[in-house]
C-alpha cells in the first residue's frame, strides 16, 4: 500500500517538471545557482575561519545552530504541514480508499522533508562536512554529523506535526477557518520563546557566550547532547556514543509520538476541520423585508466590511499593533519604568503620541486598502457583470479600508489622550488631522492594490505581490511626510525661527535648504499668524484629499480597464507556474 | 447472508445546535438503484459522507454489507467507492496513472486493471484522452475519469452524489445504462440527484429528504400509491412534499402582479 501511494507520489512529481514551461527550468537553475553560490561562500567562510575555531566556540556554534534549525522549520514548516494534513485536496478521495490513515500520514510525513527541511540540510551538511575535511576529521565525524542533523531535522518536524495534530483537538470545528491563524500565533510565541532560551538561562549576551566558548546550555538539553555527538566523533573519541545514541533515541520517540496521534489527530482532525468550513448558518429572524438598501457605494463598502468582521483572519493585519502596544508596554514597565513617567507636559505627549499613530495608521492603512482588491479573489466576477462603475467600486472600497484603522487607532488615541489629560482641542485637531491625512494612505494603498494584487487560498493574508507591498512600504511613508509639512509648520513655534536661521547657515545640502525653508516660513508666520495657519490646513488638505481622489480615480480607471488577481493555485507542486489569473 | 448492502439506524449529524440530519433509518437492498432526493441544503451530501466516512455522524450508525463504517473504516471501505460532486482529482496524474493507482490500493490483478480499464474508458469516450494529464480535462471529462476510478475495482456499494452533473448527453446516457446492468449484476448504487426523471427512470427506490428528515420512502409505485398520487409525476410528489408548491403559488402571484400592471 505505502508502495502504491509512494509511487503515486513519484508520478505526481516526474509529471509536474515535465509539464512546466521551459522559462521554469531556468528559474530553477537561476535558484540553485544563487544557492550553490551562497552556500560556497559560506562554506570558504568556515575554511578561513575554522583554524580559529576552539572545541567550545564549536560546540557553542552546534547548540545554537540546531536551536535554528528547530525554530525555523517549526515556524515556516508549520503552513507545509497544515497543507499536507488538513488542506490537501486528495484526502477526499484517499480517505474513501482502504487505505490506513497511518500510510496516508507517512507519505505526508515524507512529503513535508521536501521544502524547508531539506533546505536547511543543504545549508548545514555542506558547512558542516567543509569544516570536517578542513580539521581533517575523524572518519566517524561524517555519518554522526548527518544522523544527528537528521534527527534534529525530525524533532522539529515532529514539534511541527505536534502542533497541529494538538491543536486540531482543541479548536471547535466552526472555527476551522481560523484554526491557521491560531497555529500561528501560538507557534511564533514558542519560537520567541525558544531563541530567548540561550538568554534566560545565561546572563551573558549569546555572542559573547559563544566566543568565549562558554555552554549555551545545561548538559541535560537535548542540543548539548547533539553538540557533544559531533564534538566526540571529530576524533574519533568514544564520547560521543552516548549523547549520540540519546539524540537519535528523542528523534525516534517524538516520531513516535507523533504517529501515536495520526487517528485522532490526522482523520478525524481533517474530518472535524472539513465540517466546520461553510457551515454557519445563520439561524434566527431572517432579515424582514424593508432591511435598509444602501447606495452603491456604501453597499460595496458593507459587503467589504461583512468580509472582514466574519473571517478572524482578517484581522491578523492588526496582530503587529498588538505586540507593539502590548511588548513595547511590558517591555517599559520590565525596564523599571512606571505608568506615571509616561505622563508630561501635552506640548511634548501630543505631537510624539501624533507621530507613534501616523507611523501606525501608514503601516495599516495601505496594507488594509490594498488588500480589499485581491480579497475579491474568484468572486471577482460579481462585480464585472453588476452594473457597477469603477468609480463605485473604488470609493466603496476606500472609505471602508479607511474608516476601520480609522475607529481602532482613534479609540486608543482617545484612551491615551484620557490619561494624558489632553485638552478638548488637542483630541479633536489630532483626529480630524489623522483623518484628513490618512485618506490619502489609503488611495495609494488601493491603487498598488489593483495594480500588484495577488491571492493565496492558504494565505490569505497575503494580498500583494513582493515588489508591489514593498512599494506601499516605501510610498505611505513617503506621502506622509509630503502631506505632513504644512502640518509641521502650524506647531512649530515663532520662537525656533532664530534656531532655524542657524541651521540653515551651519548646514549645507538638504537639511540646510529644509532649515532656510523652515525659517522663511516662520518669517511669514510672526507677520501674520492667522493666514499662515489657514493656508498650512488649506496645503494639508488640499494635498491629502487630491492624493486621495487622485489615486482612487486612477485605481477606478484600472478596475474599469480589468484588473489581474495573481491566484496562487498550489505552491507545492507548482512553485512558478501554479497561477491562474483572475480578472474584474 | 445480510440482504442490506446499506443500514442506516438513527444517523444525526449535528451542527452545535442545529441538527443536519434527524435520525434517519433507512436500507438499501443489494442490487438496488436508490435514488436520494431532496432540496438543496436538504442534508444529502452530508448523508453520503457520513455512509463513506468523510464526516463523523453525531450519534446512530451506518453500516455497508453489514460493516459499521464508523468500527472498521478500512473493511468496510473495500467495498465501496464514492464519486463526489465535485471530484478533485490529481491534477498531475493522467487518466491512466490516476487509474492505476485506484487499482493499486485495491490490489486488483493487472490484466483484469487493462481490461476493465479500456473498457471503462470506451464507454465514457475517454480512450483518446487517458495518456492526457488531468488538470487539462474539462469538468464532465474529470466526472467521468471519477466514475471511471470508482468503478475500476467493481465495487459493492457505489456512492455517487450529483453524478451527472456536466456530463454530456451521450455520457449521461452511457452511465445511466452502465449504473442498471451493474445493478442488475448486483451491485447496490446510492445516488443524489436533483434530475428527477433519472430517478423516475432508473431508481429502483427513491427517497426523499428534507430539512434533514425522510418524508417520504419506498419504490416509484409506493410513492405514488401512498398520498393518492396515482396520476403524479415523480417531480409533482416531490414539490408537494418539498414544500415546491407554495414556491410555484408564489410566481404565479408575481407574474399576476405583474400582469395587472
């Protein structure tokens, strides 16, 4: 039976490369290229330096190496493990076939090897086997380095599988949807926590650990016992049979272990997860006639914000704003610091808390507009056949990307601004400036949206293509601090106008033009305050609204001329190729 | 010798608190062709995977030749094959390869595979089409190449939900023919359907399912005989007991509307 599905697999595989266009291969080839090439020089790095290398920084290097090698296949094998147990198209058919689900798991154990795992065997055996021939090791060394690098690879698959075939037990099977996104945030606080390991168990910082040849860790911890395997077998000593055999002895048990949970985990977690997509329903009053019919523009907004309230995943985009609020405030309060040294003069909280949210807002905004045209994905035809402009389409999206970040960063702004003890007027020129000015974020969000949008089933939080989310990084800063100089220029005060003349005399290039216009401004503004301030609001909106309504303008254009949705059908099989294109 | 190719006893599939399927009991004889009817969200497909052991009943049992499915999977999945509405097949297999793995993991001799095989690809006008890769076929093609997998090892229960949907005509033909000359050979189909005149035609039961309950069960006779509808199309009982009727009222209240306008 394994032979049959093994085999299976092998076609699957010899007809995927043969099937792919010519341009591919060299795609591949261009890959290993740059592989082959990193790993070389890296691998020249290891012989130039290996001479320098003592027996402990070695063994400092091993513990911390495979404490890598478990934190980064736990944390980017985790969504090839999910694919392959829960999310596999086959499994409807092969759960039907007298197969046992101990097989079918095998082979998707095996499957899962190729990717991350394997990738991070390259990149470690061949450094690894450099230093051997450069120490001239001792004939052991070789195959320990590989059985010991092999188990360490299988503990961490295995901690990969546990996670899922643990959590699929726990989450109900209505919140089979977010079961992905729950995984994730739990396996990025157990890596966190991993590589903070070395720190908590020394007082030392982990470079200075390692160079002083210093253990990283205690004796009984699993990576000293694979350190120590290799450190004995690279002179042949019988040291290293000990710590050896217990490493390979953990691979086995966590395997073990692992396959202990295949019926319970495996079957029926893919069973319960099948069930729990697709069938809410909502039960109670069905909407009487006369529920409120809205204008176009709004309807595409609500039909958007239905998407995002009913899918938790949705709203992973605003995970970063929580660890930023919630580690930066740990991090404050560990520190020494108290609630109270937050507090002080409003002329110094207000602008820096001004700063913190427009920095947020132009990480957000964009991120939350851009992704509404890509969230589409195959429904993108019941917007092309509506009666619906591209102006319609545009705008009903805009102000919903826009409203959201809107609400939550003005919420915590009024919380902050309670504590603070802001006045009335500082709270309401914060927000409706943020209001103004963040429109704009949006309008360029959208636009790279419709132009670099890009949906993945198993991701679906990744709306855009590379080059297009890096250009939204890059842009929303951009216009911000565009938008944001007549803004400035209200809350510096006439008294700097001396400083800003020094400057501009001291400094030459950019930072000294910037200064000479600062101080001509100034100039204006002790002549006559009161029209220096209305012509800075005036500049501010009138290049934060036309940004706006130009960019959604050019996104309307480019939805009414088709826009292309970049669908990723299967990243296993089809790493370049695997795309259909969607189009409204 | 059990009679019953397919036991249903108070199977309920429960979604928190509202119930999919209510506690059906239900048997198919060997050699019958059961046709499974109801409105859409009636709670058939969700029948059919509890009875191939894709979806875990709540409570109750499903049995195949006598082998609770739910006890011993793998026993009781030798004996059935299943095609679903939408097959997903393996996209980089061709007809062939995908074939010979169904034959594979049946462990069917290879000369009886060739023949069964060619001759399965004849009826479904596949032939021509079987060294293509899977991902290259339409619709109707991947539905046939399915059937084609599930019939491959002649099994003793077949499982099909929708099958004729994309077909084309000639296909559709062909498998309604090939589904009675199995039948009649003994093998037990239980199919879905929304084609009532497949039923009407070839079912030598048919049952009808709504908001998760059986209303109404029996042979085409039975059905007709039980409420007075003697003179009733199958499709007539079925819009009556679906609650189809008051559907049909309602457009003709629309279109008068419309009319007086």
């Amino acid at each position: 039976m394994m032979s049959a599905l093994l085999k299976n697999q092998w076609k699957i595989f010899m007809n995927t490369m043969k099937s792919q266009p010519g341009k591919n291969y060299f795609g591949y080839l261009a890959m290993i290229a740059v592989f082959a090439i990193l790993l070389y020089w890296f691998s020249a790095g290891i012989w130039t330096i290996a001479d320098a290398v003592t027996e402990q920084v070695f063994a400092g290097i091993l513990s911390y190496g495979f404490l890598l090698v478990i934190g980064f296949i736990i944390l980017l094998g985790l969504p090839q493990v999910f694919k392959h147990l829960y999310s596999a198209t086959d499994l409807n058919l092969l759960f039907t076939m007298p197969i046992p689900t101990r097989y079918i798991f095998w082979v998707k154990y095996l499957q899962s090897f190729v990717g991350v795992p394997l990738l991070v065997f390259v990149l470690y055996v061949v450094p690894l086997f450099v230093y051997g021939a450069f120490i001239d090791a001792n004939v052991l060394y070789y195959p320990v380095v590989l059985l010991v690098l092999l188990s360490v690879i299988v503990i961490s698959l295995s901690i990969a599988y546990l996670f899922n075939l643990l959590l699929v037990q726990i989450v109900p099977a209505s919140k089979a949807n977010e079961f992905m996104t729950v995984m994730s945030v739990l396996s990025g606080i157990f890596v966190y926590l991993l590589f903070m390991l070395p720190n908590l168990a020394n007082d030392r910082p982990l470079p200075e650990m390692i160079l002083s040849g210093l253990p990283l860790f205690p004796e009984w911890v699993p990576l000293t016992w694979a350190s120590e395997a290799i450190i004995g077998a690279r002179f042949g000593s019988m040291d290293f049979l000990l710590p050896f055999i217990m490493t390979l002895i953990l691979a086995v048990i966590f395997f073990t272990l692992t396959s202990t949970l295949v019926e319970r985990g495996f079957r029926t977690g893919w069973v319960k997860l099948s069930e729990g997509s697709g069938k809410k329903r909502k039960k109670g009053a069905a909407k009487k006639s006369g529920s409120k019919l809205n204008a176009p523009i709004i309807a595409v907004g609500k039909k958007e914000w239905y998407a995002i309230k009913r899918d938790m995943r949705e709203w992973l985009v605003f995970l970063p704003l929580i660890f930023f609020f919630v580690f930066g405030f740990i991090g404050f309060l560990s520190s020494g610091g108290g609630l109270s040294d937050l507090r002080g003069p409003n002329e110094v909280t207000w602008p820096i808390t001004q700063a913190i949210l427009l920095f947020i807002y132009a990480m957000f905004n964009g991120q939350v507009a851009s992704s509404t045209i890509a969230r589409e994905a195959k429904s993108v035809w019941i917007l092309r056949i509506l009666p619906l402009s591209g102006k319609d389409i545009a705008f009903g999206k805009l102000w919903i990307s826009w409203l959201i970040p809107f609400v939550i960063l003005t919420v915590i702004e009024v919380a902050v601004g309670i504590f603070l003890g802001w006045p009335l007027i500082q709270f309401v020129t914060g927000i409706v400036m943020k209001a103004v000015v963040t429109a704009g974020i949006s309008s360029i969000g959208m636009w790279l949206g419709t132009i670099g949008a890009k949906y993945n089933p198993a991701n679906p939080q990744n709306r855009l293509k590379f080059g297009t989310a890096f250009m939204l990084m890059i842009a929303s800063y951009v216009y911000l601090l565009v938008a944001l100089i007549p803004f400035v220029m209200l809350l510096i005060p006439v008294e700097a106008i001396d400083f800003a003349q020094q400057l501009n005399q001291d400094i030459d290039g950019f930072f000294g033009s910037a200064a000479g216009f600062i101080y001509t401004v100034l100039n204006w503004k002790a002549a006559s305050p009161v029209m220096i301030t209305v012509a800075g609001i005036l500049l501010m909106l009138i290049i934060s609204l036309g940004v706006s309504y130009l960019f959604t303008m050019m996104s309307a254009r480019k939805i009414d001329q088709g826009i292309e949705i970049e669908m990723v059908q299967d990243v296993k099989s089809k790493p370049a190729l695997g795309r259909k294109h969607g189009s409204f | 010798m059990e009679s019953q190719s397919i036991k249903l006893t108070n199977l309920t599939k429960s979604y928190r608190r509202q119930e999919a399927v209510k506690s059906l009991n239900l048997e198919v004889k060997k050699g019958e062709l059961f046709g499974f009817l109801g409105p859409n969200g009636a709670g058939k497909t969700t029948t059919i995977k509890m009875l191939t052991g894709l979806l875990k009943p709540t409570s109750g049992s499903a049995e195949i030749n006598g082998i609770n499915i739910w006890q011993h999977p793998l026993k009781a999945k030798e004996k059935i094959a299943y095609v679903p509405d939408q097959p997903n097949l393996y996209p980089k297999l061709t007809g062939w390869d995908y074939l010979e793995f169904v034959a594979s993991v049946f462990r069917i001799p290879k000369e009886r595979f060739q023949t069964k095989a060619n001759e399965l690809l004849r009826v479904f006008s596949l032939t021509e089409q079987a060294n293509d890769l899977i991902e290259s076929y339409s619709h109707g093609m991947k539905q046939k190449i399915a059937i084609c997998g599930a019939l491959i090892h002649e099994p003793d229960v077949l499982f099909m939900d929708e099958p004729t949907v994309g077909l084309d005509p000639k296909s559709a033909r062909s498998l309604k023919n090939l589904l009675r000359e199995l039948c009649d050979r003994g093998m037990t189909v239980f199919l879905s359907t929304h084609i009532l005149e497949i039923a009407e035609q070839m079912c030598d039961g048919v049952g009808i399912i709504f908001e998760g309950d059986i209303i109404a069960l029996g042979t085409m006779d039975e059905l007709k005989a039980s409420g007075g509808h003697a003179d009733q199309s199958l499709e007539d009982i079925f819009l009556e007991l679906t609650g189809g009727e008051d559907q049909q009222a309602i457009i003709s209240e629309i279109s008068d509307d419309g009319d007086a306008k």
